[in-house]
C-alpha cells in the first residue's frame, strides 16, 4: 500500500517554522526581558499658595493654590482645599487644574475662594496622590505654611497661637512659649491662658513664654495655648509635643583636671560628688583649638587621659554628665587647661660669615625654622682662648659689627626660637677664627 503523498511546506512558511523554532530553543535566543511596573505612587515636588494673611475687609477673595506632580505612569487629577488648624472644619476641596506640563510632571492649580468665617487659621492641604494604575499615597500634604483670615472692619477674638513649643523640662517644671504669634483679630493681645493635659492645671501670662511650674514629676503632659484681646478669647491650640518633668539632680559640679600639661603626662578628671547618689558618671575629653573650638578625642572616654604629641599647641578639656533613673541627664564641662607645649621641628644651626677683622660686620644667618612664624633673637658673644664666653652688651641683633675690643678674642651667636605655646629652644653657631686688628 502506497503512503499518503505529504504536501511540499511552502519556502515561506518554512522559515517563519524555524524562525518560531529558533525562539523557543534553550540557548539559541536570549529570554524576552519584561517591561518593569510602575508600583510608585506619584511625588509632590512641591506646593504653593498665595495668601498667607487674607483680609476680607472689601469682600471675598481667591487663593491660588499650586502643585508641581510627577509619575511615571500618568498621575490622576489631585484635589486640593482648606483645613481648620483648629477643628476639623474643611472648606473649598475639589479637584485641581492642569495648567502646564503632563500628567508624568505637571504643574496643577486650584483658584479656591476664601472661607468668610473669621478670624479663622487654615491649612492648605493637597489630598494624597493617585496615578492611572491606582498607586496611592497614604497621606495628604499639608503646606507649612498656613493661611490667616480676619475682617479688619470687623474686630474679633485673635486666632489661637500656630502651635506650642516645648523649651526645656525640668524638676516639676516645663518651659514653654509660642511656636508663632497669633492673629490679633484686629484688637491687641492682652493675654495668654495655657491649660496643661491630664489634670486641667492653667496659668495666664501677659507674653507668650512661660515657665509652668507645679507639676508632677514623671507625669506626661501635653499643653496648649489661648489667646485673649477685647473681644474675647480664641480657640485653644494644636497640643504641643509630651513633655514629663523630672527629679532634677540636686549637686552636679563642674570637674576638675589635675597633671602636668605635657607629652606623656597623665590627666586626671575629678568629678566631684554628685547627688543624690548614686549618679552614673560619664566621661568625654576634648582638644580644644586657640579659637576655642572643641573636638572630641577618639575613644578618650574614662576619668584619666594620656597626651599624646598630636595634642601638641592645643588645650585639653573634659565633659562629665550624670545620669540617674526618673532624671534628666546633666552635663558640667571642666576649665580647659593650658596648651599643651609644642615642639619647633626645624631649628638649625646659624652661621656666621663676614670677615674676622676689627671694623668688619659679622652676619648671623639663622636658616628656617618651623613651623612657621617663629620668632629669633640673637646674642653675640666674645670666647677668650680659655674657652670663657662673655656675653657682649647690647649685640641682640642679626648683624654686629666688630669694636677693637673684640682684637684676639672669637667671636659667636646664639639664636633662640620662640613660639607661644612651644618651649624655646636656642641654637649656637660655630665660633670664628681670632679677629685681627
């Protein structure tokens, strides 16, 4: 029996066959690589408005809120409007305009008119951003800068303060102040109420700063701030941060460095007795520049301290502070010693040169020394044939020219260097031949 005659492949679609084959073959084609997936949501690179301070004393008013927004993919058309500081008041949200750009970046606006209560402080808010595949921010951006509207036709209670700010913590004590002035609403400020929180505590002050005293220790409290003019007193503030005041140390003195200042001396930092005990103790030494500049010394972290010669032209210093549970940490800072001596690394010999005869000048030539400015001074000296030196009066300079007394006798110079904060050091040229006559 004949076999069925199989149908000829036409060319054509004989190589697309071994191209297909060819793709799909290990190791004869290299593996598609996949287009990367935008899995980010889109950036606010910033956001601006135009009114920080709006009076609605003429009638209503617009603010210009802008955003500049990137994605990859595409961002959807955000949204934009007004929050209370204080409350939970909203106003003017809606969505934004492109006005430049793409949505990959592109510059967005919204023209939202000015809420009409007054006085009144406001966050301009840019609510969280979403892009084309659904990306999405988890939180709104709030501008830093808030937005204050009043009626100067029209007198009100101020604004409450922009926020309160904690100074210092202490023992039963909280020092506070105001983190921007309010609004006066038109009529001056005449007073300022803070209430503590748990406990309901207040105090009135006359300025925005202030020291708010008989609380209880280990206690955390949060604060916030009214303002009061004629026509009464505001909404109380955004709380400030937790504050817990704290048992203070009751004796924390400053310490106090014993030892000689010099290269492989030991330094000696004595703390003192600290209370109530017992007080954990820490230690920090420093080199401190003749600026009075202070850098704190690798590893020098313990009561002693070895100089080394890298301290050299520098004053040394040490930090204790004490720790202690249910305290605040104190730290007391030593007087820092004189500087630690120096060494002039170049100080060569001088030489003299001129001609050894009554009448001639002598010249002593000092060569460099270092570092640099070092400051010489000279003394010339007669050397009988005993070996007997004698200082020559009055010959302190560079230069010395020979008298007839000088007949027979050498002659040498002593160069001293000196330089603040290193030790001198003299150097003494070789002595000349006999001077003539």
């Amino acid at each position: 029996m004949r076999s069925p005659r199989r149908s000829p492949v036409p060319l054509l679609a004989g190589v697309a066959l071994l191209a297909a084959v060819a793709a799909i073959s290990p190791g004869t084609a290299s593996a598609a690589v996949p287009a990367a997936v935008d899995t980010a949501a889109p950036v606010l690179v910033y956001q601006t408005h135009n009114g920080n301070v709006v009076n609605l004393a003429n009638g209503s008013k617009e603010v210009v809120v802008t955003a500049l927004v990137t994605d990859a993919t595409g961002a959807r058309t955000p949204t934009a409007g007004f929050r209370a500081v204080n409350g939970a008041d909203t106003a003017g949200f809606g969505p934004m305009v492109l006005v430049s750009g793409t949505p990959k970046n592109g510059k967005y606006e919204r023209r939202i008119t000015v809420p009409s209560t007054t006085p009144k402080t406001w966050f301009v808010v840019v609510d969280p951003l979403q892009d084309t595949l659904g990306n999405t921010e988890t939180a709104s951006h709030q501008d830093s800068t808030t937005m204050t509207v009043y009626n100067s036709s029209v007198p009100s209670v101020p604004t409450a303060p922009p926020g309160v700010w904690i100074a210092a913590v202490g023992d039963g004590m909280v020092a506070i102040r105001c983190n921007g002035a309010p609004f006066n609403g038109g009529s001056p400020v005449t007073s300022f109420r803070i209430t503590a929180s748990p406990g309901g505590q207040t105090m009135t002050a006359s300025t925005c700063s202030w020291l708010f005293k008989g609380l209880t220790n280990g206690v955390t409290y949060t604060f916030t701030i009214a303002a009061t003019n004629s026509r009464g007193t505001s909404e109380e503030s955004q709380p400030s941060a937790p504050a817990t005041p704290k048992f203070a140390l009751s004796r924390t003195p400053a310490p106090v460095i014993s030892g000689a200042v010099e290269v492989g001396s030991t330094l000696t930092a004595t703390p003192g007795s600290w209370q109530p005990a017992p007080v954990t103790l820490t230690y920090r030494w420093y080199r401190v520049s003749s600026s009075g500049m202070a850098s704190p010394l690798n590893g020098a972290v313990r009561p002693k301290y070895v100089i080394t010669s890298t301290d050299r032209g520098f004053k040394l210093s040490v930090t204790v502070t004490g720790s202690k549970d249910g305290y605040p940490s104190v730290a007391r800072g030593s007087e820092a010693t004189t500087p630690v001596p120096g060494i002039l690394f170049a100080t060569p010999t001088p030489v003299v040169t001129g001609a050894r005869k009554v009448g001639s000048t002598l010249t002593a030539n000092p060569g460099t020394w270092e570092p640099a400015p070092v400051t010489l001074a000279y003394r010339w000296y007669r050397v009988a044939s005993t070996g007997r030196s004698s200082a020559i009066p009055w010959a302190t300079r560079a230069t010395y020219a020979t008298v007839a007394k000088d007949a027979g006798y050498r002659l040498k110079v002593v160069v001293t260097g000196s330089k603040p904060d290193y030790p001198s050091v003299s150097r003494t040229s070789v002595t000349t031949g006999a001077i003539a006559r």
